[in-house]
C-alpha cells in the first residue's frame, strides 16, 4: 500500500542549518548534509531543504551543498528557495536535487511550471504554495507569507497542477509557528480537486496533528521543521504511533 | 568490476552514479557500443519521457545494441519502461526485451502519478532481492507500469497489481527508483553487482 510520508525541513542560509537543533548525538547540527543523513537513518521519507537566503551569491554554496547531500543521503530530497529559470533548476538536479519547489517565481510567471515540467518532467516539479486566509477567503502569497496576491489559493492549485507541477507544498500562513495543527480544511478541499499528491505545512505540534492531516486533511504527506529538529516529536515514534491508528506507514 | 552507465536524454543521473559511489563501485557514463559491450555490468536508468528517449537511442544505435548484451543489465524507471515491447506514453515502440506492453494507469479515486514509498512483494525468481525481506519498501514516481506477467519478479499494488520487478537471462528491471530507495535499494543494487 502507497504510504504516507513525513517530510523534516531543513532551512539554509549560506550552507547552513537554521534555527538549530538540540541532536547532541551530531558532530555539527548545523551541517546540513549530517542532518539530512541522520534523518535518512531515522525515519525520513523525504527531506526538503529551503535555502532562506536565495541570493545570487549563495547559489553556487547551494549548488555545492546539494552535491554533498546527494553523495550522502539515500532517500529523496527536495531543494527550494529562490528558484527562477530552468537554468537554476538544472544545476541543482544535475548536482543530485530529486525534486526542486518553486513559489514566488511560479506566481509571478506561471509559464515558468510548464517550461520546467516539459523540460525536466512533472515529476521534479513541486509548487510551493503559502496561502493564508483574509476577509473570508484563502489568498495565495508569496515572499515567505508577506505579500498578499490576487489569486485564490484553490484556482491557484487547480492551476499549477494543470500546468504540469508533478506535487504541491502547502504551506497555512495561519497555522504556520502555532503548533496548534495543520490547515486540515483547507488541505482537504485542495486534495479532494488535485489528482497530484499534497504535501502539507505549517502547524505541527503534536502527532495527533498528523493523524489528523493525513484523515481530515487527506493529505499526502506531511512537513515539519522545529518539532523534529528539536525532537520533540521523534519521526519513528511517529510513523510508529500513526500505523497503529490505521495510517499506512513506511516502518 | 568495469560498470557502464547508459548516457542518453532521459533524466539526471546523479543520484545512480552517487549511489555507486556510496557502495564504493567504479563506473563510465557512456554512449560507446564498445565501451558498453565490453563493460561487466550495466546500468539503464532514467527519468523521462518514452518517445524522446526512444529516438534518441535510435539515433545512437543503442536500441539495437542493448537487448543483445550478453552481462547482466540493470534498467530502472524509464529505463525499464523502455525493454518492453511498447509504451502506451506517445504511442511509442520499444526495445521488446520484456514481452510486455507498458499502459497508463486509470482511475478517479487515487492519484495518478503514483510518488512516495510503496511496498514490494518478491514473485517467482528474484536474484536482486536476496538478503531482504519478502516484502520491503520502495520509492515510486510513474504514471505508466507493466502489468504482472511472466517474467515478473516483483509486485507493487497501486490501483491494481504491477511489474515492480523484471527478471529474465541477463535483463533485470525495477520500476522504483532503487538509487533512492534507502538501505534496501542500496542492497538491490549491491545483489546486482554481486551477480
């Protein structure tokens, strides 16, 4: 049975790991590649790695970090943050990105989803979309959540997917930091109208949040970053605790 | 050991040849038809589309050189896609290796790519799943499969049984992306150097 997957961010910035960790059991819990592969060991079904910074200067450091990360890790792995042509993406998969994830760039130029999945197959694409709810409605934005667009976020998805992005990231600008659980409604309605699977983001406090994602949610597979840095929640305590309520897990 | 990586249009590479790395085995990414038929192993991977990657290696000859190889050839994804006989993606004719027809998958109720970690279930002869469990977990991305037919040496069920697995002579094939399937593509792809 396909599983659900659980997915640890990683924020970059100028080859580092942000927000830091408390895995006493690493060397160097700002190492990147170390992390990703500790992960890799214990549970993961995917990492993403979000470079925060996205500068031009710091994308030949991203280049070289993602070469480090593929020599070491054995499961997929996604690169995002500041991603804009196909020349970007194109060196960070020929330095062995599975997947890369584009937001800002996608709304301000959505030909841009069809350019790269002609070029390089949906299934390397994942849109990230941050949408957060104002006036009664869910608005798609951009700018890590600061900029509010024009566009609503469910035609937005259906528009991505049509597109040809092979997944979406979901990221709730509302739940984002709370703690308090994901966006399940609104996930549920984009996941219900997408024939691609939905990755979800933002609100991760206890496991229960991913029961519940993965049920009211109908999610495809859920993201987190502080909780699983900081161990509060331990990814194999986690598949373990979900496949005991009936979620099919990768154990 | 001397391992040739088939080089043609289909898909980034890097995570095989990182792959090899990590087990510590020497490769050449190549096009050449003596370097490739002289080589003990090879590898036939890829991400892609059927039809491009079918006239590319049309162009290069390589669709009459790879289902004459005599060493053990091990093609993933596309690559396995491409020895079977026809692929309903772009209506396009194959290398026939397998004698299997490639479809789309259909359905209203899941979804289609089928992504994420699947589990396998070893059928009939399987020399690449030695060592590992009867069942084990593997990462998909595809929207097109081989129905499970005799030369069969996996099954995955998504919407309805398939091909995880081929096996026959010397042609083994996964439609997972082994390179990226943790400790247990890791062991697939040791057994088939180890062959």
């Amino acid at each position: 049975m396909l599983t659900k997957r659980i997915i640890p961010c990683l924020d970059i910035k100028e080859g580092r790991t942000v927000k830091g960790t408390n895995f006493v059991d690493l060397r160097d819990a700002g190492d990147p590649v170390e992390l990703g592969a500790f992960y890799a060991e214990n549970g993961a079904d995917e990492l993403v790695f979000l470079d925060i910074t996205a500068t031009i200067d710091n994308r030949k450091t991203l280049v070289e970090l993602v070469r480090q990360v593929a020599r070491q890790v054995n499961i997929p792995f996604t690169v995002g943050g500041g991603i804009g042509s196909i020349e970007d993406v194109s060196a960070l998969l020929n330095a062995g990105a599975d997947k890369v994830s584009i937001n800002s760039s996608a709304v301000r130029r959505p030909g841009l989803i069809d350019e790269l999945a002609l070029q390089f197959g949906s299934q390397c694409i994942i849109v990230a979309i941050d949408t957060r709810f104002v006036d009664g409605v869910d608005w798609v934005h951009t700018h890590g959540g600061r900029n509010i667009t024009a566009i609503k976020t469910i035609e937005w998805a259906k528009e991505v997917e049509q597109r040809g992005a092979g997944e979406i990231l979901l990221t709730s600008m509302d739940t984002d930091g709370t703690k308090a659980g994901f966006a399940n409604q609104l996930t549920a309605e984009i996941s219900t109208n997408a024939s691609i699977p939905i990755i979800a983001s933002g609100g991760a406090g206890t496991m229960e949040d991913f029961y519940d994602i993965f049920t009211l949610g109908k999610a495809d597979a859920g993201l987190a970053a502080s909780i699983f840095h900081f161990k509060e929640i331990e990814i194999n305590a986690l598949k373990n605790y979900l496949a005991k309520k009936g979620i099919p897990m990768r154990i | 050991m001397n391992i040739a990586i088939i080089k043609y249009n289909a898909g980034n590479v890097a995570s095989v040849m990182y792959a090899l790395d990590r087990i510590g085995a020497k490769y050449t990414w190549t096009d050449d038809e003596k370097v490739i038929q002289a080589a003990d192993k090879v590898i036939f991977p890829g991400v892609g589309e059927a039809s491009t990657a079918m006239a590319y290696l049309k162009e290069k000859k390589l669709d009459q050189l790879i289902p004459t190889l005599k060493q053990p050839v091990l093609a993933t994804c596309i690559g396995m896609q491409l020895l079977c006989k026809h692929s309903e993606e772009n209506n396009t004719d194959c290398m026939g290796v397998f004698d299997v027809n490639i479809i789309r998958f259909q359905s209203t109720a899941l979804k289609i790519p089928h992504i994420g970690w699947n589990s396998i279930k070893a059928h009939g002869e399987n020399d690449l799943m030695k060592g590992l469990n009867e069942t084990e977990f593997v990462y998909f991305v595809h929207s097109f499969y081989a129905p499970v037919y005799q030369d069969t040496s996996a099954i995955c069920n998504y919407i309805q049984p398939f091909s995880a697995m081929l096996q026959k002579d010397n042609f083994f094939a996964a439609q997972f992306h082994a390179e990226i399937s943790g400790k247990v593509g890791q062991k697939i792809i040791q057994n088939f150097l180890d062959l």
